[in-house]
C-alpha cells in the first residue's frame, strides 16, 4: 500500500520495442497468437461489411454502431449477468481508449487511485498522467484484498477511482472470489467511489466456470465495466466498450467525441458481420484449447529449468504466468543486463507493473504468443540465467 | 481578443445529432458527400491489405505503420515543402487525436491559447477541457491577423499554444496569406511558443495554387502539422497524422501510446495499398471539381434568396462558407427556435465556434454533401427564414 508517483524505468513502448528483435523469444508482450487469428472469417466479415452500402466511408455517431452496441448488450447478459441495453454501452479504440476515457472523467491532477499490486502497467501509463497517490492493494489466490482496500476507503477520501482486472489478472492471473466480488461493489457504493472493472481475459476460462462481473452486482451505478476484442479476436481491430449506466456513458461518449470524433464505421460493421456469421464462442474455445496447452508446456518447463526459489503462478485462464523473485533480485535490472543481451528471452519486469515502480522482484510471462518448442527453448534459458545470479 | 472560458451552449455532439434527422438539409456538418467516396478502390485495398499476412490482426507500433509514414513524409515533401522523413511522421485516429495529443503535451489547466476567432469547434472542445485563457484573434480576408498575435504574444507570456487553420480555414473558409504564414512561424520561434498548423482542407484548392505550410518556415521545430485522410479519402478510415520534429513525434508517441496503444494496422496497411495502386491526386481533382460546383451553386443561391445584410465569404477551397449576421442576431438560438424546427435546414451556429461562445452572430455552411438541388433548397428556406427575423 505504498504511495508514490515516481517515475517507472520501464515503460510499455520500451518493452514493446525489445520484443520486435526476431532472434528474442518474448514472454514480455500480451500479443495473442497470430496463428489463431480467424484470418478468412474476417476477411469475409470486412468484404461483406464494406460492400453493404457508401455510408461505410462515413463519419457516424460517437457512442459508436447501435447494432455492435446491441450485440455487446446482449453478449454481457447472456456472459456477465449485467443487465445491459444497447444505451448503456459505448465503442472504444481498444480497452486503453475506455481506460484512458474513464481516468478523464473521474481523475484530477493529485487525486487517490485504487490499484492492485501489481496492476496492468497500460493502465498505470494513463494514470500516471495525473501525478496521483496511489494506494496498492495487495492480492492474493483470491484477488484483491477487499479488507485493505476497505481501509483504505476509510481512511483516503480523496480515492476516486478502484480499478482492478478481476479475471485473470494481468499481470499475476489470480482471478477474484465471489464473495469478494459482491463486497467491492458494496464499497463503491458506500464510498461513492467508481469501480474500472477491467476485463479483457475474461472470456479465456480453462478450467471452472466464469464468475458474475462485478458490476452484475452493482446497485448504484457505480461499477463500470470494461472489456475488448482484443485478446478474443483481433488487436488490430482496436475495439473496446465500456458498459455503464446510461448518464456516465453519456459523459463518457461526450470526451470520446472531443478525443477522436468517433470509431471507425468500417471496423465496427465488419465486427459486426463477424459476430453475425460466425460462433464466437466457438473460436473462443479454440483459442482456449490452444492457450491452456500452452500454459500447460509453460508451467512444465518452469518446474524443470527454474531455481525452486522462483515462485511462479498458475491461473486458470488469461495469458499470463507471474513469478516472484528473492527480495534481493531487480528484474529490471537483470533483463537489461542479462536476460535479453546474453540469453536473448523477454519479459515485463515488476517496476513496470508496481504504482510508482515500489517492486522489482517479479516479473510477468506471456505463454500465448510462442510456439511449445520456444516456450521450452525461452524458459530453459531463462532458467540457466536465474541459475547464475 | 476576448478573454473568458464560458461553457459553449452548443457542441460538436448535439449538431450531429440535429443533422441526422432525414427531414434535415443539413449544411452544418463537416461531412464529406458518400457518392464520392471511392469505394470499389477502398474495398479492393482492404481485401489486398487483408489478404497479405495475419500480421495485420496484430499490435503494432504507436508512431504507425512505418510504409504509411514514409508515403506521407513523401506527400508532405512535394506538396508542403516539408523536408520530413518517416521519423517525423505519427498516425493518429483522425486529425481529431492529433489535437488532443498535442494540447496535453502543450497545455496544462489555466494556460494560455491563441485562436483564430472564429476557429474549429472541435478544437474547442479539446481545448476547453485545460480551462484556458484564449486570446482570440480576428481574422481578414489573409487569415489570422499576425500583428494582433505578435501583441498578445508580447503582453501574454502564458500563451503555449497558437493554434491555426490556415488553408481554407474551418469555418470562414479564409486562407492566410504567404507573408502571414512567414511572420507566424518567426513569432512561434521568437517567442518559443507552438504553433499547431491544422490542415485538412489543403488539397482542395479550386482556384489558385497552394501556398506553401507554415511548417516549411520553422527554422526550430516549434510548427506542428497535422492533417488527415478524412475530407480526402474517407473520415471512417479515422486516420490522421501529425508532421513534426522527431522529439516532438516522440513525446507523442508515448502519449499515444498512454492514449490507445496504437492506431489499427488493418486500415494502415489498407490505406498504403490504395495509394499504391491508385492517385489519390487524380480522386482529389474529382472531389475539388465536384466541391467548387456546388460552392457556385450555394453562393448563386445565397445571392438570390438571402437579405443582403447576410454577408457571405467566397473561399477559394474547402467546404464552408461563412456567413455574418447584424450583430443583434443570435444565430444559436434562431437555429434552435426557427431554423431547425420551421425550416429543417441546419447550420452551425456562431457560439459553437467562438471561444467561449463570445460571438453569436454568423453561421457556418457546409456545401459538399448535398445535391446542388438540395442545395437551391436548403438556402431558400434559409432564406426565406432570414427574412422573418
């Protein structure tokens, strides 16, 4: 729960910058695999969507297409029991675009944030921005620590903003209770403090069922919900929403109209199209196969390669593993001196993703974006590299 | 030169929604017209772009895609006289992100602004969210009038930012002249200041030549170009970019990386592959052949169905023209209670492009995306409405 605004030595360009070395296997990115991106399904959603009529070219309404608006609708009820009209939902430029949004809306200048420790390190960019105080909750197997953070409402009024990636967290994959789940979004109600439940991974469930979002237990229109195409589709679509009662998506619509005008028509139709002509949920579940596969090989070779004092979670679903270091040990440090110059492997190292870079004995793995045979290459190098600091 | 930061009782939202309404002639948005869009070209370069590799489902860079930048910097060679190379090139979503990346790099809360009064509505939007102090200044028939600035400049050292349109300009349709254009790239050096030279209507010049940019005039790096393909090609594309020193193309980078990651390689690629394979000069000549045709049409009208005491500019290029009412007239609220109920025509009203809302009489009239029949129409009821008041 310590409070700081310094600067980060590691940012999301840097890392994003290292991973694009081909001779580096980069655990570091939260890119989906290529191989899995359903390439003609889209091809034909895009031909279909841009043939439909001229008025594709055009500019069109800020809150985004009401058909997707719609479709998204009903996808939350039928997945995240929220109750949900098309009103209430708002198109953005990926999940960042809402984030980036929803901080414009509530933060000012010194404010108190709420955030996980460690927390989604694009989120902590945008926060940043507004020089405020953060206060780190920590997790554990159960997601945030809803007993610290109601202490830390009680003590902090000026915390306007809980934000939190409930399933499977980015960047340590813990997933947050029920029980909890239905006391945050109490908290906010009590606080009158927003909730950013930030959900990107949520559909990606291996083993278990998928908890209710928060906000299906939000009672005051504190909670807003946020998710993406990202991960489950395509990143280049670069298409987000935000799921909110209708007077905060109607400031919320209000500062994406001053931001960019609006989305692009001819992403959102073809999504659109997509959604129409395709299951979804079956690709879902074969991106789920896939990952899970994956993360299977990935928590092997960590077993065999990796000194047992690195400690390393095992999520049930999402894209990332978390392994906590000996206090003593900087990862940043070791990844610009030795992991990536000498043993040419990547990862997000703990400064990046800790408020005010207060950690650095961690670091995030990504085991969707690599082939089995890399992700065993990647961790046996890694693990020789642990093995001699 | 109005000082002041009055809420505007009329925004960029609320007028595009007036404008959906079918029964509308809507001569208030910046719309191009749909028949011109080239949409078998479009639709050909997204199958192409769509069909090269699954990469262009992937993340990429926050600057852009580095072909678009370099084809751009090229553009930007021949036609701006701007020696920029694809370092000095980033991508944004319209030329809309582009303003609002620049004014949080620039501007912080209670800073000083420099506009042109009138000036672009949504810039104001942008710029209003900083609170500021703007200093308005008139413009003639040669655009912002420089030696008003340079006093401002001299008395207001809280001025960080002058920002412009000044081909064509958005809403008088006024082009600032070659020896302003000189003398407003020596001030911004002179007195450190940015200059944010905003130029979607450059290309459709209908008579004359074009004048070189400012931006070939700064000797220090302080003039920030930005255009985008939305008046030219297709606003649904959301694609702009800003020409600018290569720390200044830094900075914003990171910051449009805080913002939404990245711009999508989909529609980059795509766009590459249409002006690859088509000339975008040879589409650009059509719409200026198109445009000026109606501009006769709406000016001829203006003539006939008009009280003379509505005084109307004759740009050489662009989409407006501006007109001037008797200074008792408060155009937002004839709009409101007259135009737009009684008449179904729709412009866009003094306050919404005023800092501040400062001046009420005058209106803005888009002519590109009507018929010359609609046209004829439209400023007949307009006419005919004027008359009455």
């Amino acid at each position: 729960m310590q409070k700081t605004t310094e600067k980060k030595d590691t940012d999301l360009n840097d890392i994003m910058t290292m991973a694009d070395n081909p001779e580096v296997i980069a655990f570091s990115g939260g890119l989906p695999d290529p191989a899995l991106f359903p390439e003609k399904a889209l091809a034909q959603a895009y031909q279909k969507a841009i043939s439909q009529d001229r008025g594709v070219f055009q500019y069109h309404s800020a809150q985004g297409n009401l058909q997707l608006r719609q479709q998204l609708a009903n996808r939350c009820q039928k997945d995240g029991q929220i109750n949900a009209q098309a009103e209430n939902v708002l198109i953005t430029q990926g999940g960042q675009q809402a984030i980036t949004l929803i901080a414009e809306m509530v933060l000012s200048k010194g404010c108190g944030i709420a955030v996980e420790s460690p927390t989604y390190l694009g989120a902590l960019n945008v926060f940043d921005q507004y020089q405020p105080n953060y206060y780190q909750i920590p997790l554990d197997e159960n997601g945030m620590e809803i007993d610290k953070l109601a202490e830390q409402l009680e003590l902090h009024p000026e915390i306007k903003l809980i934000y939190t990636v409930p399933d499977f967290q980015n960047p340590t994959g813990t997933s947050m209770s029920l029980t909890r789940r239905k006391q945050l979004a109490d908290l906010a109600a009590k606080y009158q403090v927003y909730v950013l439940e930030d959900s990107p991974y949520r559909d990606l469930t291996y083993t278990g069922s998928q908890l209710p979002t928060i906000k299906s237990f939000d009672q005051t229109g504190h909670v807003i919900f946020i998710s993406s195409f990202s991960k489950i589709l395509s990143p280049a679509l670069r298409t987000g929403w935000v799921i909110a009662a209708s007077d905060v998506i109607g400031k919320l619509t209000e500062l994406k109209a001053a931001s960019d005008l609006c989305s692009p028509e001819i992403t959102q139709r073809s999504i659109c199209c997509y959604l129409t002509d395709n299951s979804l949920d079956q690709h879902i579940a074969q991106l789920c196969q896939n990952y899970q596969k994956k993360q299977k090989v990935m928590l092997g070779a960590i077993k065999d390669y990796f000194p047992s004092w690195a400690k390393a979670t095992s999520p049930k679903g999402g894209f990332f593993i978390w392994v906590e270091l000996p206090e003593k040990l900087d990862a940043g440090k070791l990844l610009i001196e030795s992991v990536l110059p000498k043993y040419q492997v990547c990862y997000v190292p703990a400064s990046a993703v800790y408020a005010g870079a207060s950690k650095k004995n961690g670091f995030r793995l990504s085991y969707v974006g690599n082939s089995p045979d890399k992700i065993v290459e990647g961790i046996k190098r890694l693990g020789t590299c642990l093995k001699h600091v």
